[in-house]
C-alpha cells in the first residue's frame, strides 16, 4: 500500500483522469473530493462490499453450484 501525506486543498493524481482531494480535516476525519470518469465506479468500501453480496444474492449462484446445474428445465428427452 502506498501511504502519502496530504493537506487541506492538496490533492494526488491516479492514472490521467482520477483526482482525490482533501476538501477538509475535522479532528479524525477527513473528507476527500474524488473526480473520475463516469464509467469508473466509486464506493465506499462498505457500499461496494454490499453491492457485491447483493449481486451474488441476485444470482443465487456461489462458485461451487456451476458443477450442479443440470437442463432439468427442459422436458425430458427435448433440446435446449
């Protein structure tokens, strides 16, 4: 991990198009200002760990039930 030090108003640069700033510092928190790219998801952590657990819900899928499925949906003897 990289660690950098930053002020109020000063800001790094990830890539060409990603800028966080530190808008501000109030005792142990710190507000930083993100500009991406649309096309580039931002998150809190916890927001996007919830996300991930709601997309694997949705799916009702985990990465071992691939080896269960069967074409038990078609009727017996009939193609997909």
């Amino acid at each position: 991990m990289l660690v950098l030090s930053r002020q109020r108003d000063e800001s790094i640069i990830i890539g060409d198009n990603i800028v966080i700033t530190v808008v501000d510092i109030r005792g142990d928190k710190v507000r930083l200002g993100i500009n991406a790219p649309t096309e580039i998801p931002v998150h809190r952590q916890e927001v996007y760990e919830a996300i991930q657990r709601e997309n694997q819900r949705a799916a009702g899928t985990g990465p071992d039930d691939a080896a269960n499925l069967t074409n038990s949906k078609f009727p017996k003897g009939a193609k997909p």
